[in-house]
C-alpha cells in the first residue's frame, strides 16, 4: 500500500495534538514537556521511515485547504461548538473538530496532486488497523463497481430520518452514529463531487447553530441529500449479544474478504422527498 504525506499535514495534526499534549504535562509526574517531545519524535520517525510512503515539503502557508475547518468559524463560533458538545469533557475540542472534519479535503488534495499516478484514493483512519492479522496483505483488491464515495454504515437510518423537506435533511444526528468516519474511499471525481458537497453541507450547520464538530453527522446528512454514497453495512451483526457497529468491515470489503456489494443511498429514488 503506497502512503503520501505532506509535510504540511504532519505539521498541521502535531498542532493540533499539542494543545492536549500541554494539557497532560500538567496532569503527569514527568519533566515539563517531556511527554510532547517523546510523542512527537515517534510520531514524525513512524511516518518517515516506511519505505512505501512520500513526505512532501510543499510551502504549508500555499497550502490553505488544510486549515479549510478551522477558518470556516472564528474563536467565539468554535466556542459555541465547543458548547454544544456533549463530550467536551473526554477531551474534544476544536482542533480535534478540524481534524476530523479536514479528512476530505485532505483526501481531495491527494487526489488533485495523485503523486502515484492512482485511479482511486481513500483516507483511513490511524486507529483503524489493531492488529497484525493484515500485515504483509495488499488493502485495495477489491474496489466498487459503481462509481460514488466508499463509507461504513454503522446504523440503520430511520423513517423519519429519511425524509428531505425541499431537497434537504432536517434530521438531528447529534448523538446518533448513521455512518462511520475511518474509512473514505472514491475516485477523484467521486472524492471531489463528495468533497464539496460534505463542506457545503458543514457550513450550513454553522450557519444554524447546529453542532458539526463531528463528522459522522455531517457525513450522514451529506449522503441523505446527495446520490453519491455507496454503503456498505457495518451494523451490529447480532445486537442481542454484542450492540457493537463492526467499524472495521470495510477494511474486510477492500481486501476482498466479502461477497456483500455496498447500496447506493439515493432518497429521490424511493421518493421519499416532500
């Protein structure tokens, strides 16, 4: 599996770490700032030494799209989102907020500058691999037949949830998981048309007051006002035993470990539109 980085990127997720970093200094019997730089040395020796990945080290001030979330809000809007989330006190906060949420432009840029030359290109998620049982295996075999965005769905939707009132949701999905956020995957003309329309969607969120500082939410409304995502069912296979999503299935669907194809989410087509 070939891996691109951009030295922007790298500097952009250290930033935001730091600020819990700082925070855990404080809480830990350690030498100040000991933790941050133990951290950050594994963290910058890990991505640099794989043989199948690139560092790029573009001008980071020429690159605005990697700072595309934490621009759309200033310091009192990001307060009022801060505010508006329950788990604030588990360590959320807004950078956490713009890391989450920058996954798809980040997946667009890759997809715009293509360093090797790739017909198709997805994000995931550092915590997404747990384990050895993958290693030495090649991810990407097995890719859609249908053009569209690659994403988990961890839960059913409901009725009421699939209904758009004048071509949008107003469905409240903020302590619900519909969709799973580890795994992006598309072609750049899918990973574009999503891209825009995930960001499109954000904004409108913002402007409503409405907490978008996860991006499970904004995915799921996103994927029931467009035609462009392809599901792949990741709910609990049997919930009266263990009511867990299974977060990593699509990771099983691009090793081609599964026969189950993924359903294009498409309201319009069962006219559930009013």
């Amino acid at each position: 599996m070939q891996i691109y980085y951009s030295e922007c990127v790298l500097q952009y997720i250290e930033q935001a770490l730091a600020r819990r970093v700082r925070e855990l200094d404080d809480q830990l019997p350690l030498p100040p700032g000991l933790l941050g730089r133990l951290h950050f040395k594994r963290f910058r020796t890990y991505y640099k030494k794989s043989e199948n990945s690139r560092v790029s080290y573009q001008n980071c001030s020429k690159i605005v799209r990697f700072i595309l979330v934490a621009k759309l809000l200033n310091d009192s809007g990001w307060e009022v989102q801060e505010s508006l989330d329950p788990e604030l006190e588990v360590g959320h906060s807004r950078e956490l907020y713009w890391i989450w949420n920058e996954k798809s432009a980040m997946l667009k840029y890759v997809s715009e500058t293509n360093p090797f030359s790739s017909e198709y290109f997805a994000w995931l998620d550092i915590g997404a691999i747990r384990h050895s049982r993958w290693n030495g295996r090649v991810l990407m075999q097995n890719l859609p037949e249908e053009a569209g965005i690659l994403l988990l769905q961890v839960g059913e939707f409901e009725d009421s949830e699939l209904v758009l009132k004048d071509g949008l949701s107003h469905s409240d999905f903020f302590q619900k998981n519909r969709i799973g956020g580890g795994m992006i995957g598309g072609s750049a003309e899918s990973v574009r048309i999503w891209a825009d329309l995930f960001y499109k969607t954000i904004k409108r969120y913002f402007s409503l007051n409405r907490f978008g500082g996860k991006d499970q939410s904004v995915m799921a409304t996103t994927c029931l006002e467009s035609d462009v995502c392809l599901l792949l069912d990741g709910s609990p296979a049997h919930p009266w035993f263990y009511n867990e999503p299974r977060w990593f299935r699509l990771q099983n669907y691009y090793l081609g470990d599964l026969s189950q194809q993924p359903s294009r989410m498409n309201l319009s087509a069962v006219k559930r539109t009013l």
